[in-house]
C-alpha cells in the first residue's frame, strides 16, 4: 500500500492528525483566494471536506499524487467554482439605473401617452383614402410602386398623395388639432 493510500485510509477513520493536516492544506488555499467574509472561508473549507469524502468514497483519488496535493487542488476547484457561480450571480436594481428615455420618468410617460392620444386623433382626422393608404404603406409593407398596381394609379401619384397626407399632418401637429382635408388652390380667372 502506497503512503497516498494510507493517508486516505487514516482520513476515511477519522484519524485527528490527518484530518488535521488535510484541513490545514485546505485551509491555506481558501485563504489564497482572499474572500473578504471570514464564514466564506468556512463554508468553502465544509464544502472541499465533504466533496474529499464524496470523491473517496466514490473511489475517483487514483493515487498519482499525493492526499494532501489532491485535497489542495479539490480546495482550489471549489473556490473558483464559487467565483464563477458569484460572478453569475450579479443582482441589478433596474428601477434604480438611471435612464434618459421618456418613458422613465412619469412626466415623459405622460407626455408619451399624451403625444400617442394626439397623434391617433390626427390620424382618425384623416379622410378614409388616406389612412387605407398609409395602412398600406405602414401596415401590409407594400412598396410604392405595388400600391400603385393594387389601386390602379401611377407611381408618382402615390407618392404625391403620401407628400400631401405628410404636410397635412405636420400642420396638424403644429396648430394641436385634427388635420382638415385639404382642398386644392382656387384657379384665379384672368
């Protein structure tokens, strides 16, 4: 029998001095690692002792080098387990990070809803024709050039009609009232 094996043996019965001397071992890396909470290091020196009892028991110490080297290496395991772990477990307050969006604050959420409530007035403002088209714009995604085939006008005239619906809600939102349809210019007879 090897000395690694009869160091295993003499912890497995409990023998003080080589619990001990593998404590003390395990002790010295968690110390290593400089965790700042003193009952860290205690639970993380509980925790390698009962993985070495768990790893012995299970038969998986192959004795390639010796107990107290493979009770340092299981300590050294185990606490940068607990650092990966901790590093994953980073909590944030998202209430509490600051934002510049409108909506965090309960003036821009008002001010949000309340440009919301005017625009969809302007928008039921609008003549019939004129929010099918923008539904076909916006809504259904067709490009100019189809929404002149579906409805049976040239390209240009689509594009005309968009121009027009855009000024006309653009004064809407200046004067703060629903867009009235817009008439086109009297002819001045000479």
């Amino acid at each position: 029998m090897t000395q690694a094996k009869r160091d295993v043996a003499a912890f497995l019965r409990g023998d003080r001095v080589q619990v001990g001397q593998i404590r003390t071992a395990i002790e010295s890396v968690v110390r290593s690692f400089q965790f700042t909470d003193g009952d860290l290091d205690r639970d993380l020196v509980q925790e390698v002792l009962g993985r070495l009892l768990q790893n012995l028991t299970a038969d998986r110490f192959r004795g390639d080098s010796s107990f107290k080297t493979y009770a340092q290496r299981v300590a050294r395991y185990a606490c940068l387990e607990h650092l990966r772990r901790r590093r994953h477990e980073v909590s944030v307050d998202f209430e509490a990070l600051p934002s510049r969006a409108r909506w965090s604050e309960p003036e821009g959420a008002l001010l949000s809803m309340e440009e919301h409530r005017r625009n969809l007035e302007i928008f039921t403002g609008l003549p019939g024709e004129s929010r099918e088209l923008l539904r076909l714009i916006f809504i259904d995604e067709l490009s100019y050039a189809e929404i002149a085939r579906k409805l049976g006008i040239s390209e240009g005239a689509v594009k005309s009609r968009v121009h027009k619906i855009r000024l006309s809600c653009r004064e809407a939102v200046g004067a703060g009232r629903s867009p009235a349809p817009r008439r086109a210019p009297e002819r001045v007879e000479e």
